[in-house]
C-alpha cells in the first residue's frame, strides 16, 4: 500500500514543473555543477589513484630485517643445592644484532627491548635505544643480556636442565618503527627476530643458533 502511494508521488512530481524559462536555466545550472563537480571528483580520484599506485610500485616500503648475528657466554658462574634440589646460576650473554634498512628511505624505530627466555618464561631483558637507520644501511649493535635465574630458583625443569648440562634458551628482538615513503605515507613495520640456541654450561659453550626473521606491516 505504502510503496504503491509513494510511486503515485514520484510519478505526478515531473508533471508539476512549470514548463517556464527560469526552471530550465535552473535545471541548466544544476547540470553545469553536476558536470563540475564530477570533473572535480574525477580528478581527485585520479590524484589519489596514483599516489597510492606510486607508493606501492616505485616508492614501496621494503621491510627492515633484525637478524640476531651471534650469541655468545660472556660469564656463566653456576651452583647446585642438591640438598634444596636448587640451582644458583648467573649468566651473562653478548648477542651482537645488526638492523638492516633497505629503503630508499630512512627507517626511524622506537625504543625497544631484547627479551632472553627460559621455556617461555622471560628471564632477561636489555633496552635497545630508539634510533634511525639512513637508506641502505645495517647498524650493527653489542648487546648484553643477563640471565636472572632467581626466578627460576625453584622451578623443577631448570634444575633437571641444568643438571643434564644443557640449557635450552632462547632470545628475541622486536622492534617497531615506521618508513617514511615520500615525506607522505608513514608506513609503521615490526622487524622481529628471535633465536633458539642451547647453552652448555659444563664446557661453558653455546650451541647451535636456530633462528627466524620476520617482518610485519
Ligand atoms: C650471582 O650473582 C649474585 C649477585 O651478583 C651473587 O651474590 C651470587 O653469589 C652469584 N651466584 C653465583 C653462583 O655465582
Ligand atoms: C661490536 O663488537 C664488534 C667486535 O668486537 C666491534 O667491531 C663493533 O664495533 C662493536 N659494535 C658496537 C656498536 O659496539
Ligand atoms: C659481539 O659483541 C662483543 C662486544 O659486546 C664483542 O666482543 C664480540 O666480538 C662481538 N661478536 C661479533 C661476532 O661481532
Ligand atoms: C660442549 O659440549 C657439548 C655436549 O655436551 C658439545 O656438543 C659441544 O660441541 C661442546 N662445545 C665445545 C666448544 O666444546
């Protein structure tokens, strides 16, 4: 009923126009703004159309890499309760990271952390400054990391590891930052890199250094 009464208006509202000069030089106006307008619209479309072509293609955001270059024992000192079934352990570690930025364009991170874990267990963590990296470079950076096994004074894997001698730990970096394509688009990326390895406390080695890089948008 509604839809049929609403029709019968649409229908009727063309007949109602006066047939006068000044509502065709209305209607004529309208249509020259309509066709500006619309050239307006075009253009901004196609403005935008290729700076978000050119951002993509010529001027795309390559992802930085963080790759973890070496983890090594700076200082392992270690001792066994058997009596308590306790371990006091201090390590202290050297992982040499470099970041890698291989834009056309500088690459500007914010503060960040290097983060040692135990079986998922944070024991360790070491600040890495803000800073900006120019196009095409790797900065290198010595970071020193120390284990706090206080935490994992009376956890009953640490201490069946650390009597085996081997101590499965692993290090991680995550670094946030953006990638200034064009002074225009600021493109944010996560480098992350994280490394398994396994630290043999009876020869005070480390082990094999199994690690993964990725980088998010
Ligand atoms: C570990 O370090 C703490 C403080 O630096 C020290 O008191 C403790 O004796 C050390 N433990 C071992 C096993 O060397
Ligand atoms: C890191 O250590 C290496 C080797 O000792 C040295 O050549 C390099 O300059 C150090 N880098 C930094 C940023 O301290
Ligand atoms: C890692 O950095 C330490 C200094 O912090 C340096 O003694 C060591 O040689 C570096 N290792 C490599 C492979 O650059
Ligand atoms: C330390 O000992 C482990 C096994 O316990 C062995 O695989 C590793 O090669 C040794 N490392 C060094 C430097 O002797």
């Amino acid at each position: 009923m509604e839809v049929e009464s609403l029709r019968g208006k649409s229908e009727k509202s063309p007949m109602e126009q006066p047939n006068s000069s000044d509502a065709a030089r209305v209607l004529r106006n309208r249509r020259k703004w309509r066709t500006i307008s619309f050239t307006v619209i075009g253009v901004l479309v196609f403005i935008i159309l290729l700076v978000v072509i050119l951002a993509f293609t010529a001027f795309k955001a390559k992802r930085p890499v963080t790759t973890i270059d070496d983890v090594s024992l700076r200082d392992l000192r270690f001792s066994v309760n058997l009596a308590r079934l306790q371990v006091l352990l201090n390590a202290t570690f050297h992982v040499n990271i470099s970041i890698t930025n291989p834009n056309k364009v500088g690459f500007k991170f914010k503060d960040s952390n290097a983060e040692l874990s135990y079986r998922d267990q944070q024991v360790g963590e070491v600040p890495i400054p803000a800073g900006k990296i120019s196009a095409d470079q790797t900065v290198p950076m010595n970071l020193t990391l120390t284990l706090m096994a206080d935490r994992l004074i009376s956890d009953a894997k640490f201490f069946s590891d650390v009597m085996s001698g081997e101590l499965p730990l692993s290090a991680r970096t995550e670094i946030p930052g953006k990638v200034n394509v064009m002074n225009m688009f600021r493109i944010r990326v996560v480098s992350t890199s994280s490394c398994d390895f396994t630290v043999y406390l009876f020869n005070s080695s480390v082990g094999d250094q199994n690690c993964q890089y990725k980088t998010q948008f």
